[in-house]
C-alpha cells in the first residue's frame, strides 16, 4: 500500500511538472506573439504587468492556499485561467491579468502539491521547479510558429484530465493526501533573518541568472540548449543534496558554477556546464525556505518566486557593467556558500532538517 501511495505522489508531481512547462509555454507564447505589440507604451505595461501579477502575488496567493487549502482542485481552476488568457490575446490588458494570476495559481498551488508529495525529500521538488524555463524559451523563440499555441493548449487540456482521473474523482481534489504536522511558525528575530538571508540568496541567483551573458549563445538552438541545462542543473540540485546533503551539493555548485562561468564562460560547453551547477542551488533555497515557515509552506514558494522579479530587473541594469561581472560573480557566490552552510547549521541545531 504505502509503495503505491509513493509512486502516486511521485506521478502526480511528474504530471504537475510537464504542466509547468505547458503553463509557462502558454504564457510565454501569448505575450510574445499577442501582446507585445509594434509601440512603445503596450510592451513595457505588459511587462511589468504580467511578472507582477505572477511573481508579486504569489505571496498572497500563497496565504490564501496555506489558510483554506483546496491546492488540486486549484491546480485545475489555474490552467483554465491561462488557457482564458490566452485566448483573449487580441484583448491585451485582460489578457495579461488572466495569465499573470492564472500563473501565479499554478506555481503555487502546484508547489504546495510537490511539497506536500516530497515527504522532506528533495528530489522531487527539484524536478518540479526544472522545466518552467523551458517552457518560457520555447514560447519566447517560437512563438510565431502559427501552431504552437493550439498545441500548448490541446496538451495542457489533456494532462490536466490525467490530473483529475490519478485522483479518481472530484471529492480527492478538496483534500489533502498527506498528513500536515501542525507546527508553529514562531517569528523571532533570528528565525527572520535566516529567512531573510534565503530570500536575498535566491535573488542573487536571479541577478546572475540575468546578468550572465554568453557570447556564443547567438541562435535559437543555443538559446534552447541553455534553459535544458538550467533545468537539468535545478534538478540535479535536488537529487544530489538527498544523495550527499545540502551542505556538499552548495559547496559543489558553488565552487563548480564559480570556475567554469569566470573562466570558460566564452567556451559553449564550459558555459553549460557552470549553468548548470549554478542553477543547483534552485530546490535547496526553496527547501531551507519553507522549512523555516511551518503552517506557510505555500506562502514561503511563493516568497521564493516574488523576489525573482527584481533580481531580474537587477540583473538587467547590470548588463550595462559588463567589468564588474567576476567581482560580483565571486561576492555572490561566496556569500551565498557561507549563508547557506550556516542557515543549514541552525536549522540542524533545531532539529528542522536531516538532510545536510
């Protein structure tokens, strides 16, 4: 019994995932083949519209999910939403508000679902988080081929009746499969600064993540190779901290990421490979987050993925100093390798975690 509750978790999540990559495929897809018209004004409301709809409210809608649950059936109400959003793409402003919370509702409530399935594992949760930038390059690069919505769409339908029947019927999609600990979230002051320092870590990620440029990244192909291996290095990072701990897989990323991007960034496979390890540390920021937020596991995603919006903006200013990039680059590891290990440290003291 308990094998086949694990390879259910286990496919459920595997279901949620390649919807990760449909939802952002979609939206990607719409906002550049709709929405981002030929003036000046439309493009830049757009932008900023749509990441704050689905990166700045994620928090909120993370609360919302954490308080009164329901997270599958909105797991299904959310791609309804983008799917609407979609369609309404010659609508641009309302098309925008449909795929930037529709986005939001997804992310979270399908990352309240991975959580819950991970049984403190991390795995899982890697996996989940992967394919998201995939998704967004193939809607980004390709979004002009004539049938690549239709596609999107008849496939996010599709699995997302695979959904609903691998939890048999609608009265499975009101509860919740795992047994929640009811634990307390006490916000002292050094419990606010652990999280505080993991939210500052997971926009330095994302201000690299921008602010790395490869010189030989010119084509569509290459483009696309690039976000396979952010998503293999999100993924690996959750499996190899549950093989050799959170502690080693940082150390491992860190000083890996940190060699091959200042020293064969110009060269395409040692710019794959230091993405990759770099984007190892993706499942381990979120896993330490919401650790420390017992009772907010959604609320504490959805803080993960909030501050990825400005690390973005950040890392886009700093194109503008290309100089700076191995200075910034070694700061920013090497805070991010010493916070990291010490966060994991405390939380070991608490006896919050066991995978170090």
């Amino acid at each position: 019994m308990e094998v086949l509750k694990s390879k259910k978790l286990t496919n459920e999540v595997l279901i949620l995932t390649i919807l990760h990559l449909l939802i952002d495929g979609i939206c990607a897809t719409t906002i550049f083949g709709a929405l981002y018209k030929d003036n000046l004004l439309l493009p830049i409301i757009v932008f900023v519209g749509y990441n704050f709809l689905a990166f700045m409210m994620q928090p909120l809608i993370g609360l919302m999910i954490d308080t009164y649950k329901r997270e599958k059936l909105l797991v299904l109400v959310s791609l309804l939403i983008v799917i609407l959003g979609s369609l309404l793409g010659s609508i641009p402003y309302l098309s925008l508000v449909f795929l930037g919370l529709g986005n939001a509702l997804f992310h979270t409530s399908a990352g309240k679902i991975t959580i819950d399935n991970s049984q403190n594992k991390l795995s899982l949760l890697g996996i989940f988080v992967s394919l998201g930038v995939v998704g967004l390059t193939i809607g980004t690069l390709y979004a002009s081929f004539a049938y690549l919505l239709l596609i999107l769409i008849s496939l996010t339908l599709l699995i997302g009746i695979g959904f609903y029947f691998i939890n048999q019927n609608y009265q499975q999609l009101l509860v919740n499969d795992q047994q929640e600990t009811k634990e307390t979230f006490n916000l002292n002051s050094k419990n606010s600064l652990i999280i505080v320092g993991i939210i500052v870590i997971v926009m330095f990620r994302a201000i690299m993540g921008k602010y790395t440029v490869f010189t030989w990244s010119t084509s569509s192909q290459l483009i696309l190779t690039t976000a396979i291996f952010i998503a293999l290095g999100k993924a690996i990072g959750g499996i190899l901290a549950d093989k050799i701990g959170i502690k080693w897989t940082i150390i491992i990323s860190g000083l890996g990421s940190l060699v091959f991007l200042i020293f064969a960034r110009d060269s395409i496979w040692g710019g794959l490979i230091g993405i990759l390890l770099f984007n190892m540390t993706m499942p381990i920021t979120l896993y330490l987050l919401y650790k420390m937020m017992p009772g907010y596991k959604t609320t504490a995603f959805g803080l993960a993925a909030m501050i990825l919006f400005p690390g973005y903006v950040i890392g886009i200013f700093l194109q503008n100093y290309a100089s700076l990039y191995n200075i910034i680059l070694i700061s920013i590891t090497a805070l991010t390798v010493i916070l990291v290990i010490i966060f994991v440290r405390e939380m070991q003291k608490k006896a919050i975690i066991d995978v170090i």
